[in-house]
C-alpha cells in the first residue's frame, strides 16, 4: 500500500525543544479507517534520532530515503487514542472516502521545557510543585489566544517556525 509522505507536526521542531520531553495524544472523533487516511506509525522509531526534515509545500517531511522499515497502519474508533514519543515517525493516510476524518491532539511536556511553538501561547495544566502557576480561568486561556492571533496577524507571518531550510542534501 503507497504511503503518503511523513510530515513531522508543523511547529514543533524548533531546535531549542529537540530535547523536550514532549508525549503526543492523538485522539480520533471520528473512525480512523485506512480508507479516510488514518495514521501509520513506524514501529521503534522513538528510539533512533531526530531525522531530517525537509521543507514542502504541505510543511515538513521527512525524506523516505532515510526511513528504513515498514509502517503500521493504525485504525481506531471514535474516542480511541495513540501516546507517542516525540520522535514517533508517523503520518496520515491518504484520505480516499468522501468522509472527513476528525482528530484532535494534545502535547504534554515537563515545564520549563521548551515547547518549539514560542509564538503561541503557552500554559501549566497542572503542577504539584507550583499549583499558583496552573491556568484555570477558560476566559484567561482564550484571551492568550486572541492576544497571540492579533500579534501574529499584525507581524504578518514573519516568524520562523521551522530550523529546516531544506538546503539539505537528503531534501534534493
């Protein structure tokens, strides 16, 4: 079965967080077939290294040259989850029904680590250590948001996401 091309989530590969200790949570609202484009995961591929990644028209990939093994589709029902490792190698499916396939994800990771998305806002869910730092006010967490879309909207997309330049020989 052809593949579509691996993408590495956009805006989390910002060098500063390379080392984050960052958990991904993939929910599904909706079934994950392999006819809608659900996942696939390359099995292990949290234990190698950060791979290269190249700058594309859909965001990043990375080149398949440097991607040894198979992939494992992963199918879910409604409300079902997938925990990966920041290094997880994985993807989407190409969607080949006439249903959108819906998901959602939350990342996780220790605070005062840095997140790779210094342009959106940030927050402590939780913290035994420093319960005072926990944002529980919902109207305070929407107001980052509108605060971060206005300045966003008036720098005029002239932040970097991406370290990849993609003048990389592996991006040929």
């Amino acid at each position: 079965m052809p593949a579509t091309p691996w993408h590495q989530d956009q805006g989390v590969t910002l060098e500063e967080a390379d080392e984050t200790e960052m958990v991904t949570v993939w929910f599904g609202l909706s079934e994950s077939t392999i006819d809608n484009g659900c996942l696939h995961i390359r099995p292990r591929s949290h234990l190698g290294g950060l791979l290269q990644h190249c700058p594309t028209g859909q965001g990043l990939e990375i080149p398949e040259a440097l991607m040894p093994g198979a992939y494992l589709p992963v199918p879910l029902k409604p409300g079902s989850a997938i925990l990966m490792h920041r290094r997880t190698i994985h993807g989407s499916l190409p969607n080949k029904s006439n249903h959108v396939r819906w998901s959602f994800d939350l990342r996780y990771q220790p605070i005062g680590q840095p997140t790779g998305r210094d342009v959106y806002p940030g927050f402590v869910a939780r913290s035994r250590s420093h319960p005072q730092t926990e944002l529980r006010d919902p109207v305070a967490w929407a107001e980052s948001w509108m605060q971060a879309k206005h300045r966003l909207l008036a720098e005029g997309g002239s932040f970097k996401v991406y370290r990849w330049a993609g003048n990389d020989s592996a991006c040929a």
